[in-house]
C-alpha cells in the first residue's frame, strides 16, 4: 500500500523517504535527474459504494526544469496496480493505462477515448460518439468518454455537476450512491475542489472554465454494475 | 503563298485557310462519375466560422485521337467551375471537373473540340473542306461544326482567396484549448470580372486553372498553473508549476475557378481541401489529469501563399451551335 498513506502536502513531498521500495521497483524513480525531487502534486481517489478503491496520484520531480511527471495508482485491497503510458489514438486522452494484477502479475490494458462532447467543448472537434447507444441516466447532461477493458467491462465518464445529480444516476440504475458522509460534505459544499481538470467547456475564456468532476458507470454485458466516483486533489488547495 | 485556300475577314484576319488548322466539335465528353462532394465545412471541426463553399469533382471520359481543347458548359451559372487535371491513355481521355457547393446533380456538360484531321465518322456529302498542301490533312471541315468564338480576354483571380479581412496567419496568447476560428474562409466575394455579350445561359468557356493557394488560420493557447510546493512560517518557500498548452489550425486549399453571369466572365477561387488540427498537452499524464492529444483532419500540402497567379487567357463560345 504504497499511496494510501499520503494524506497531505508533507507526505507528498516525502513520498520516496517513505516508500523506498517503490523507489528501487520503477526506473523512472530511479532517474537521477529527479531522484530526491520527486512529490506528488494531484492525488486521486476512486469512490465505490462509499468507499474508496483505488488511490493514484501524479507524481513529478520538483525544484528542477527536468521534470518527469508519472501517474500511478493501486487498488486499496492490493489487488493490482495501474501505471499510465503514452497512447496516441485518441484526440484528448493519449494514454492508457497498464494494469498489472497482484500477486499474479497478469498485465492487461485499460484504454480510453474521449467523447464527441468533450471535444467540441475543449476543441471545437466535431469527432466521436456521445454513447447513444448505451443506457443513459436522463440526468446527466454531458458524457464525457468511455474506457475499457477487452473481454470485461466498459466504464463511461460523466461530468458531475452536483450531489443530487449523482444521487439521480445512482437511482436510475439501482445502484449505490459512491460517496461516503465525508464526501457528500465535498460534493455539497466545494464540488469544485475535486475537479480533475478546468476546461473552457463554454468558449468563455480563461477565469470562466468549468470544473469537470468525474464519475462513471461501469456496464458488464450492457449491464450497468458499479456507479464510482473521481475525486482528484491537488496537494496544495 | 501562290496558291492554296483562304478566307479573311474584313479586318483582315484568315478565318480558314490550306496552313492553319481549325478546331472543330468532336462531341461532348461522358460524365462517368463524381466523388460525391465534400469540404462545405472543415472536417472534425464545429465552432464558429466553419462553413465552406465546398466542392464536387465530376470526371469525364472522351475519346480523342489529338488532344481536345475542352470548353465548360456550366448546367447552373451560379456555380464556379474549371478543369483541374487533363490526362490521357492512348485515346482515351480524362478530365476532372471542379465545381462549387457540394450538390452532385447539375454536373456540367463538356464540349470538345479538335484539330479537323482528328475528327472522323460523318457520312455527309455536302460542305467545304480545306486539305493541307500534302492534299490528304484537312485543315477545316464545315461537316464537323468548326469552333467559333465569340469572346475572350484575360483573368487573374485575386491574390487572397478568402472573405474574411485579410489574409489569416498565426496569433499566440490565446487562452489553453481556444479553438474557435475567427476567419471567413470562403470566397463567394473574392473574384476579378470581364465584361462579355451574348446570352450567358448560352455560352461555354475554356480556361486554364494555373493559380492555386492555400492559407491557415493558427491559434496558440497557453495555460500556467503555479502553486506553492513548500512553505513555512506563512511563506512559499518554493514554487512548482504545470504548463499547458494548444495550437488550432485550420487550413484551406484553393483553386483557381470561373464563372458565366450575364454580362461578365468571373476568376475567382473555390476550395479544393481543407483540414483542421488541433493539440492539446500540458505536463504529466494519464486518467484524466494531464497528457493531451492531438487530432488532424489532413495537413496543407504546402506552406500558406498564393502560387501561379498570372493572367489566363480565355475564350467563350456559343454552346447552342454544337449538338
């Protein structure tokens, strides 16, 4: 449990006193031009049925111009973990992620593809798909992309635009809400403050992006499954 | 010359004679296809100032034992027309039509003409015919409708294509991912006139397309994000931040066209191609909190100018004498 322990900036900026081994188990910790800079600037949690599940973050050599910033995350139970690399087949999202299944190692590939929404609202590309075909919660008002696993399941990203909106999602499939007691004060009170990025959703120019909050519904066998939760903070807000 | 065949005009000029070959009609080539129209927008692109002219290449077929010359008899006047490429397999030869807007009916017809030794096949008894003093090349045929112009002059188109103010180019200090084009690229308002008689919605015309150009419209964004990674004591002891930024580029590639209206001969231009880019990256990577990618829907097949712009020579006829 590499990630779980790192709550604030301190430990943030700790992290490879913290956890050496991780340090000695991925070159590009190892990189001496960022060796003894690195700090987490973004940490990510994933919220299921009021828990969380995965604990990621992006990690970047500090005090330096030659940064080299990572993203690695891990489920909480130890069951796998996930390290993004560059995948260019998409407009928006040119990643994927690996993920490596413990204690097996088994590796297989989660990719990811950006909706035809998100690319009109971040670059006027009229491209993709908006997941028509899919069983949509009437609620949410914008779909933004979709990733999957071959052979296992498919998880489409919608922006959240409040607590009630999820708690409208959670309903319409039959599902669980994916905050917990905690979370539901975030999600009334500063939605804002878990945003994975600000974009200019509505072409109204720097000072007026939108806070995208994410969340998901995982379909298995077009059967909706798991309603989760995005929060990602960064370590100085 | 001490003997042979002429006939001059009364400004002096030889209309026909035993030297100079006429050209005379072969017939009209046959529309064999189109590419279905395209380019009435950028494609992949959805913001403001999208629209296009647009365009249709039609293809004809003829056969043509010379090289034809090949006049353009437009089926509707309001639309930009010229012949875009010209080749050949043995006698058979193509032709590539470009006309503005993106309808696939109304192709226009194309009337061909060739030297009177090239023209074969008639069983009429009756006309002038003019050989060449080797006695057996015809120089003119009345059997086979000699060409008969009625017009010509020359054009140029002007040297920018598009409707908006001035030529486009690149700007920077945009905001990160601005991606909304501010440029009017067609070109509905950007063409040269000369006069011309007759019935318009009668004539045919014959011009080379020389000029073409392309240009792009560029936008640089740039976002900073700064924060404090260490402080004490209420100070930021030092900082760190996450640079982000995006190019939008949308291009178009033109050319040179012609238009029949009453009264006038018009060059202007029509778009051939068009694309739009656009990239997004800023530092780090991977679930939805940094990396970036890019998308192109082609790319300029050269650098933004305008080239061949010279004045073209064209002729008009009269597509009523022909069958």
């Amino acid at each position: 449990m590499f990630l779980n322990h790192i709550n604030d900036g301190k430990d943030y900026l700790d992290f490879e006193v913290k956890f050496p081994d991780l340090l000695v188990a991925d070159d590009w910790l190892n990189d001496p031009r960022i060796k003894n800079r690195m700090f987490m600037a973004n940490k990510q949690r994933v919220f299921l049925d009021g828990k969380v599940i995965i604990i990621g973050g992006w990690f970047s050599g500090n005090f330096s111009t030659e940064k080299k910033p990572t993203y690695i995350g891990e489920a909480v139970d130890g069951s796998f973990i996930i390290l993004f690399e560059k995948n260019e087949t998409d407009p928006l999202f040119k990643w994927r992620g690996v993920i490596t299944e413990l204690p097996s190692n088994t590796k297989k590939i989660i990719n990811y593809e950006s909706s035809r929404a998100l690319r009109l609202g971040v670059g006027n590309l009229n491209t993709g798909t908006n997941y028509e075909e899919y069983d949509r919660a009437p609620s949410v008002n914008m779909w933004l992309g979709r990733s999957w696993i071959e052979n296992e399941h498919e998880e489409l990203y919608f922006l959240v635009e409040s607590r009630e909106m999820l708690d409208e999602v959670a309903t319409y499939y039959g599902l669980p809400v994916p905050y917990d007691d905690e979370m539901k004060v975030v999600l009334d009170n500063n939605l804002q403050s878990i945003r994975f990025k600000s974009y200019d959703l509505n072409n109204e120019g720097e000072g007026n992006f939108v806070a995208v909050v994410v969340a998901s519904i995982t379909f298995v066998n077009d059967t909706a499954t798991t309603l989760k939760l995005y929060e990602t903070t960064r370590w100085n807000e | 010359m001490s003997y042979g065949f002429a006939a001059i005009n009364t400004s002096g000029q030889t209309i026909i004679s035993d030297e100079m070959e006429n050209l005379h009609f072969l017939g009209k080539a046959t529309l064999t296809g189109n590419d279905g129209g395209n380019y009435g927008d950028f494609p992949g692109y959805g913001g403001a100032n999208d629209t296009l002219d647009g365009r249709v290449i039609f293809t004809y077929t003829i056969t043509a034992t010379a090289p034809p010359l090949v006049f353009i008899k437009p089926s509707d006047y309001n639309r930009w027309h010229a012949i875009i490429t010209q080749s050949n397999s043995g006698s058979t030869w193509t032709f590539d039509v470009i006309a503005s807007g993106t309808s696939t009916s109304d192709a226009p017809e194309l009337y061909c003409f060739v030297n009177a030794n090239s023209t074969s096949g008639t069983t009429s008894t009756h006309g002038l015919v003019v050989w060449k003093p080797d006695g057996t090349t015809r120089t003119f045929d009345s059997r086979y409708n000699p060409l008969a112009i009625s017009d010509g002059g020359t054009l140029a188109p002007p040297l920018d294509p598009t409707d908006g103010s001035g030529l486009p180019g690149n700007t920077s200090g945009h905001s990160w991912n601005y991606a909304t084009n501010d440029h009017d690229f067609r070109s509905t308002t950007r063409y040269t006139s000369s006069a011309v008689t007759g019935t318009y919605s009668a004539l045919m015309f014959a011009a080379p397309s020389l000029a073409q150009a392309t240009y792009k419209r560029q936008m640089e964004g740039y976002k900073k994000s700064t924060w404090c990674c260490a402080s004490c004591c209420g100070h930021c002891l030092c900082s760190s931040s996450q640079e982000h930024w995006s190019t939008a580029m949308w291009w178009v590639m033109y050319r040179n066209t012609f238009r029949l209206r009453s009264g006038y001969m018009d060059a202007g231009w029509t778009n051939y191609a068009a694309g739009y880019s656009f990239s997004s990256s800023h530092e780090g990577g991977g679930w939805f909190g940094g990396g970036g990618g890019s998308y192109s829907s082609g790319s300029m097949p050269y650098t933004a100018k305008t080239i061949n712009l010279t004045s073209n020579a064209y002729i008009i006829a009269d597509a009523t004498r022909y069958g």
